[in-house]
C-alpha cells in the first residue's frame, strides 16, 4: 500500500515530529489538482491569511507529495496528517471524517491513483475571509506579527514569506504583499517582521 500526502504551503518544509521519520520519499513539482488562494484567516495563527483549497479564484500551484513508509495504512495517515495540521501532534487522538459540513471542521480528502501512488491524502478547509481582497488580508497578517499571543514565525507576514520561498504564486500575492510593505512604510517583509515585533 503506498499512501502519500499532497503538500503545499509550510507541509513542505514543516511537515511535522510526527510525519516526518516516515518519509521514505518525496516527489516535487506536483500541479495540485485544485486551485488554491489566501482564503482563510487561521485560529491557530492569529487570524493570518493561509492557503486553502478554493472554487473561484486562487490558482494551481507546485506541491510535492510525501511518500510514506509503506507499512503506514490510509487511516494511520489520515490521523498522522489531521494531527499535524490541527497541532495535536503527540496527542494519539484519531481523525474522524465529518458527517456534516462545519466552516471549522478539517476534511481529509483522499486521491486515487494520483501520480502512480495508490493513495495520496490532503487535508481541505473551506474559506472564511468575506470580500477577500489584498487589503484585508495585509490588515490579518500585520494584526497576526504584532500580537504576542501568536507563536514566533507562526504569524502571518512569516507564513507569507515562507509561501513565496516555496515558489507559491497565487492572483492575490503580489498585491497581498504590496498591500503589507505599504501599510508598515517598509522595502521588505523581514522589515515589516521587524517593525511589527518591536525591533525597528
């Protein structure tokens, strides 16, 4: 049984204390086969922009796929990626998939036969930010670099930088960062990193 999971945005380089020791490979220069925009403002980082899997808008982006240990099953899988993503890494808590839509509840989608791999999972979270535009997802990300209850480099302006590092390219990014160098009066995002923690 071979079972991967689809990764894009800071899965890539983050996937977890969990998921990580059961890599056996990884294969890069994935197409997503969904599009994807900074459509939802995240609990766990402080209200910041993250990318989710969208119908209108956004756009298809490079993933790579985590090809686990062959001894790992889907349901193994599925609660190794719905941990790491819902940070209840080490917890031994169980996905269960929802008989209900909740705007709050983390679906994880499987594929089948996607890229010769049996099985390659994603996790899917529906949008929240209501008239999503460059502007408001600037105002989420700063609010989320200046406050002191979100964890370092868990903010948003970081998870923007992480996302371009990655070679992730969505319609709304560039304005998205434009939007955020203007509001803080400053020529880089580790600038506006700076600022918002206090240090210039």
């Amino acid at each position: 049984m071979s079972v991967g999971i689809l990764a894009y945005g800071s899965l890539i380089e983050d996937p977890g204390v969990e998921i990580e020791p059961l890599i056996q490979k990884r294969i890069n220069n994935i197409i997503t086969p969904f599009k994807i925009e900074f459509a939802r403002s995240s609990s766990t980082r402080g209200g910041a922009p993250t990318v989710v899997p969208v119908v209108e808008g956004g756009s298809t982006v490079s993933a790579t796929i985590l090809v686990l240990n062959e001894e790992i099953t889907i349901e193994n899988a599925q609660d190794l990626l719905w941990r790491r993503e819902t940070r209840k890494e080490g917890s031994g808590k169980h996905y269960v998939h929802p008989k209900t839509y909740s705007p709050n509840k983390m679906v994880v989608e499987q594929i089948v036969g996607f890229s010769g791999l049996e099985t390659v999972l994603y996790t899917k979270l529906p949008g929240n930010i209501d008239d999503l535009c460059a502007t408001k997802l600037a105002t989420l990300a700063i609010n989320s670099a200046k406050s002191s209850d979100v964890d370092i480099d868990k903010d948003g302006i970081s998870y923007l930088i992480d996302i371009k590092k990655q070679g992730i390219t969505t319609p709304l990014i560039d304005e998205y960062e434009k939007e955020v160098l203007k509001s803080l009066n400053v020529g880089s995002l580790n600038e506006a990193l700076d600022v918002c923690r206090g240090k210039k």
